[in-house]
C-alpha cells in the first residue's frame, strides 16, 4: 500500500492510496505530560562482568585432507560428499596392478643389490678399494630394502580409510581415475571433485582426494582492537552466539603477537576454543562474542535509576519499613547494565526508591479549531490548492 504524507499546519495527514481518506486539521498541537511513577526496589547481590565485543567465524578445529598413499586406478569410492564417517571407515579402493608391479620391482633391485654386495666381498683382497666397493653396495643394498620395505606398505594403501570422524565435504575422484600417490590428480570425469552442498561449508580448492571436517570440535576466529587486546587474556571465558539466537561458550585459546592492519585500524587476532557439545553448528557462519575479562561476584547493586547527584554526591532515597523515605548518600562502583554498585551507604535489602515517568494525558486546555472529514470521492486532493487554499477555505499561508 503506497503511502503520502502532507503537512497541514503543523499537522501530519497520511493518506492511504486505494482507501478512505481521512483528514485531520488542527489549530494547536496538543502537548504530552509525563506523569512521575515511584516505585520501590532492593539493593541486592549481583555478578558484574566487563566484556570486549566483537564477531567472527566459526571454523571446525579437524579438518583433514586425505590423500592415496598408492597409485593406481580407482576400483570404488564408498562416500559421497556430506556423508558422516568414523575413524576407520573405507573411503575409496585402488586396484593392485600398480603395487603389485612396484613390489616385484623393488625385490628385484634389492636382490640385484645384494648380489653385487656378496660377489664384492667375495672378490675382496682387503685392499682400500674392495672395503670401499663393500660399503658401497651396502648402502644399495640397504636402500633397495626401504624401498620394498615401501613396496610392502603400499600394498595396505590401496585402501584409503577415514583418519578421524566428521563429516566428507570435498571428494576429489570417481570409479575409473588414475591417481597417483599423495595426490588426487586424475584422467577421469571427477576431476574438480564434488562438494557438500547445504552443509553451511566454506571449503576452498582442494586436491586431495577427500576432506573430512569433524563436527564435534570448533573454533571461532575473532579481531579485537588494540586497546581492547590489551584487556584480555588466554583462558578468559568467552559468551558466543548466532544470528538465530543460539547461544554457547567458549575459552580465549591464543592472542595474536601481531595486528593486522588491512582496515586501517591495527586488530589483533584472537582464536576462541568452543566448550560443551552446541548443537547447529556450521563451517564458516558468523559469530558474535563477548570476551569476559573481568567478573565480580556478590557484588551488591541498585538500579541505576534509583541514583542520583546531589551536590556532586551520590544519593539515593531509601524507604524505611514505616514508609518514611530518608535520603541518604552512597559511595559508588562501576555500573554495569542498568545497575549500579553500591561500595558504601547501603545494606542488602534495603529498599531504594526509583522514579519513574508515564505518558500524560495531553493538555486539557488546547484552544482551536478539530476538523475531521471525508474527502470527496475517498481520495487526498493531488497537485496544488487554489490560491494556496486548504481544503474548506483555509488559507495555507
């Protein structure tokens, strides 16, 4: 529904497009009187806390990239991307031909070695040069074993297993690629990978054949200013939440040495450890925090309202038991909130008095002239008034 606004001597008429259209003309503003309302409340004990604000991210603490130890071709892939893994579960096979060759060929090198390493020593007449042609082949020898020492091992890779539980964000390859050990690199379609999609992920190019982030451990990357890095410390308790309201905690795990200074304002770098087990946490969505680095418990507060200066003293009306109010003047603390410490003149219990105000009734004595009407046909006159009339006749001057 579009809206127009006029101001008609000092009074605002809104006119609805469409609808009846009422108008509303009056000489003199009425005026609001605000009504004072007293009311009685308790010095009482309170937790006070300073904080530092600021927002941040969310960023699961695992998150691991997993990779072939093997070459080969891809025989099966048993994940999709989203998918839920423990420590320990098959993610995708290789088939054996590669190893099996690399086997083969690595106990031949070492047997050619050690061949060479016995004739050697057969031959020797213990002269300089034959121990020297002896260490030699040793050392072939004893390199040709690590290497089917590594043949052997390759042989359990072709079978690449989860190495911590979470959740298989990225998959990097597909039945039928040819990879080659450490990487994801590949001849098949699946080249690119495939991520998880809905998962509130950030992930970034990868060419490892899988990621896998836990869900179960976060952390949320924070900067403060100087002057507030200053106030906070290691292990300081921190009050964590998200947009929809979720709240959690955590603890001030590392202060960054060094600001950063892209904005133009130096900010330092905090990394917050997420406690408990929150639940509808998500990779890479905003935080907000408050860093507490001060708490003060049994701390005994009034309202703020209820203090007030007198003579550059603070005072507060205290109401005694009879309902006499006696003003009496108290040393003050820090205010946190809408509540102030109390350090001197006041005992738990005692009852402050707090003013408070209430919209009035309007002006009882406006003078002039109410007219409330109907314009012809329901709708707000539009261009300009004749002669610079309002409607009815009246001037607009």
């Amino acid at each position: 529904m579009k809206a127009r606004w006029w101001v008609l001597s000092g009074v605002v008429v809104l006119a609805l497009a469409g609808g009846g259209v009422w108008w509303t003309i009056a000489a003199q503003a009425t005026s609001a009187v605000a009504t004072p309302v007293t009311q009685t409340v308790a010095a009482s004990r309170e937790t006070m806390e300073q904080t530092v604000s600021a927002t941040g991210t969310l960023t699961p603490t695992v998150q691991e990239e997993v990779s072939f130890a093997a070459s080969g071709t891809v025989t099966g892939v048993s994940v999709i991307a989203g998918t839920v893994v423990a420590a320990g579960d098959l993610l995708a096979t290789v088939d054996t031909l590669t190893v099996d060759a690399d086997l083969l060929a690595a106990r031949a090198t070492l047997a050619s070695a050690a061949a060479k390493l016995t004739d050697s020593q057969d031959a020797s007449d213990g002269s300089t040069a034959d121990l020297a042609q002896i260490a030699a082949n040793t050392a072939s020898v004893t390199t040709a074993q690590n290497g089917v020492d590594d043949a052997v091992a390759a042989q359990s890779a072709v079978t690449l297993t989860a190495p911590v539980a979470g959740v298989v964000t990225v998959v990097n390859v597909a039945v039928g690629d040819v990879i080659s050990a450490g990487t994801s690199t590949s001849t098949g379609a699946a080249a690119g990978g495939t991520a998880a999609a809905g998962a509130g992920a950030t992930t970034t190019a990868s060419t490892a054949a899988f990621t896998i982030v836990g869900t179960d451990s976060w952390t949320v990357n924070l900067t403060v200013g100087e002057a507030n890095a200053a106030l906070i410390a290691a292990n300081d308790q921190v009050e964590l939440s998200l947009d929809d309201g979720t709240a959690f905690f955590g603890t001030v795990s590392e202060i960054g040495l060094l600001p950063s200074t892209t904005t133009g304002v130096a900010a330092y770098p905090v990394v917050v450890v997420v406690t408990g087990t929150a639940e509808g946490l998500y990779d890479g969505v905003a935080v907000t925090a408050a860093i507490v680095y001060e708490r003060r418990t049994d701390v005994l507060t009034v309202a703020s309202a209820a203090v007030t200066s007198v003579d550059g003293a603070s005072v507060v009306t205290v109401k005694n038991a009879d309902g006499t109010e006696v003003s009496t003047p108290v040393t003050v603390g820090a205010t946190a909130g809408n509540l102030t410490e109390i350090t001197e003149g006041l005992a738990e219990g005692d009852e402050v008095v707090v003013a408070t105000f209430t919209p009035g009734s309007g002006n009882a004595g406006t003078t002039g002239t109410d007219r409330t009407g109907n314009f012809p046909g329901g709708e707000m006159p539009t261009g300009d008034f004749p002669a610079g009339q309002m409607p009815g006749g009246m001037n607009n001057d």
